[in-house]
C-alpha cells in the first residue's frame, strides 16, 4: 500500500480526508527481532517509516499520509542537534496550507522529554501527536500498529485542535507535560501520573475529558534554536556527597536540577555545594526523584536564602528541559526563573 498518496490518484472520498505527516525518529515501534516472542533483545529504530505504514491499512480510511523519515535511532541516544531539527521541521509543516496534523513516532524512553520540549517550543494550533511502542514492530501482539492509527486518529480529529503536543499511548491521549513512562515492559507504559490522561481513542472515536490550562506552544516565550545551555541532573540519596556538583561547576554548566529524596529534600552535603554553585552564578533547580506530586517552594530547604527554584509538578528531566529553554531565552535571577518555573 502507498499511504503517500498524492492527490491525483485518490478518490473524492479520500480527497476530503485531513492530511497528516508522520515524521519517524526511531524506537521501539520501528525496532526488529529475529525472534518474534522476543520483546527485550531487539534493534530499535531500524523499521523504516513507509514499512510501519503499511502495517496498518486502516490508517488510509483515517487521513492522507505524508510520510517523512527524520531519524532512524534509540530514544536513550537522542540529541540536542535532533531536537533542534525535529522542532524546526514541525515548525515549517505547521505552517502549511498541506499539512492539518502531524504524527511523530519516538522511542519510549525519552518520549516524554521531546513532547514536553515541542510543546513549549512549536508555534501552531495544528494537532502536534507522539506516539511510541512497548514492543517492537516484529513481536507478536505488537503495539505499535494499532498506537500509529490511534495517534493518527487523534491527529485528524478537530477536538485536538489548541490542545498542545499530545501523547497517543495505549488508548490514552496525555498532555505532553503531564506524561511519563512509568514501566519498563508494560503496553501501558505512559502516564500522567498526578492529573490523568487528557482524554481517550477507541475505534476511531475521540474524546477529550479536559483542556489543558497551562500555556504552551503559540502561548510561550520560547522559540527553537540551536545552542542548548549546558543543563545537568544530579539526584540526591542516602551518602550523597558534594563531588558530582563541584566537578559539574568546575566543568561550566549553566544550570543543576536536583532530583531531591520525597519534597525535593537534598542531603547535606550535597544542598551545601549546590549552594556554593548558586554563589558561582549556576542556576539551581530543586525537582523530586518520587515520581509523583510536587516540590513546594521552601517546603524541604530555604529556597529564598539558598537562591534555588522549584520544579513544582516536572520530574527532573521535563525540569531540565523547561531550564534550558528559559536560559537560552536569556532568563536570569531566581524571581524570574521561579515564575517561568510557576507558568509552564
Ligand atoms: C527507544 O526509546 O528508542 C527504545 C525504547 C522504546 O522505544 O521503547
């Protein structure tokens, strides 16, 4: 089947249908085994984008398909130059005339980081849709298939219009700030994990139960470039000492998220080197390691007499990503980085 039809060759029927880019950067859902049973020993990303369109003929009753193949890896190894380029090229088909939709298909395991990052940085109301896969493309009962055509459905669906970047996974519709892989092995791996899923898709039908309230895309101050501030994580835990700090300050970096024990509580010994880094011009941004819930401002250390920001509801990664953004928009001091922490 050639999903990439053009618009000769289609009927008046198909014609009518919305036109929806997919854009594969690799994973899981383009990943291959030699054994079908085999869901952990598999190569990721190396199924091109028009194979995992004809895997799944539904998709040409759902929408015209411009297919487009962006990258071929692991999600574990994504770069800052690939944000950079996926970002720009959502940018160029959100502002086309031939475009009403774009699908991407990720890998799992930094899914949630470049939903987050293009839901801040994209400018369009287009549906903007990630979706991924637990088991790869050659596995029995794989669930990329059926999550492409859902992402899909989603994508072509008004209801998706202004709702920012969403996740398609396993039914759900997710906010791409709220959302987080919480397995390793599960099909139901994704979830938001302190306010639920946005909404659901189920045999073409979908449904939102909520509109997302916090600003994002054609709402935010952020614009994609190519110089990403040097933004590292550190995590806090029983012996922690103050060495990986030192040497992340000796080494230049602009900004620390620290993923604290429970309220974004830090040991000792690391909270005083992360404050010797606030007094060196380093950025300090205090998250949670827990997995659910929120840091509150001088809940578990003096975040006004230590000059640190609080993550609020972002895990440390999604944390790290909104810090980079705001230092390469030129954010300094701790009031304004705390309100940029507080919009988004
Ligand atoms: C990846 O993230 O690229 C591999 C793992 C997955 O997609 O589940």
């Amino acid at each position: 089947m050639n999903t990439s039809t053009s618009s000769s060759s289609v009927t008046p029927a198909a014609q009518a249908l919305p036109r929806i880019a997919v854009l594969a950067t690799g994973g899981t859902i383009a990943g291959s085994a030699a054994d079908v049973t085999s869901t952990s020993g598999y190569q990721a990303g190396v199924v091109g984008v028009e194979r995992l369109l004809e895997a799944v003929p539904a998709l040409s009753g759902v929408a015209r398909i411009q297919p487009e193949q962006i990258a071929s890896g692991d999600s574990k190894d994504m770069a800052l130059a690939l944000w950079t380029t996926l970002a720009q090229r959502v940018n160029t088909l959100l502002a086309s005339d031939e475009i009403d939709g774009i699908v991407i298909t990720h890998g799992t395991d930094t899914l949630e980081e470049t939903a987050y990052l293009l839901h801040l940085t994209v400018k369009g109301t287009k549906p903007v849709v990630l979706t991924a896969a637990m088991r790869p493309a050659s596995a029995l009962s794989a669930d990329g298939p059926l999550n492409l055509l859902n992402a899909v459905t989603v994508a072509a669906s008004a209801a998706a219009h202004g709702q920012g970047v969403l996740v398609a996974f396993n039914n759900r519709i997710h906010c791409a700030r709220d959302v987080v892989k919480t397995s390793t092995y599960a099909v139901d791996a994704f979830q938001s994990v302190e306010v639920g899923a946005l909404g659901w898709v189920q045999d073409g039908r979908v449904e939102f139960q909520r509109k997302v309230v916090r600003p994002h895309t054609v709402d935010t101050e952020f614009v994609i470039g190519s110089q990403w501030p040097n933004v590292e994580i550190v995590t806090s835990y029983a012996g922690a000492s103050r060495i990986g700090v030192d040497a992340l300050v000796a080494a230049g970096v602009r900004g620390i998220v620290v993923a604290g024990t429970g309220n974004g509580s830090i040991h000792a010994s690391l909270q005083q080197a992360l404050a010797d880094a606030v007094k060196q011009g380093v950025v300090v941004v205090r998250s949670s390691r827990v997995g659910s819930g929120h840091v509150m401002r001088n809940g578990a250390a003096p975040d006004d007499a230590l000059g640190f920001i609080t993550a609020g509801a972002l895990n440390p990664y999604k944390a790290r990503v909104l810090l980079m953004l705001a230092l390469a928009a030129g954010g300094t001091g701790a009031v304004a980085l705390q309100k940029i922490f507080d919009t988004y």
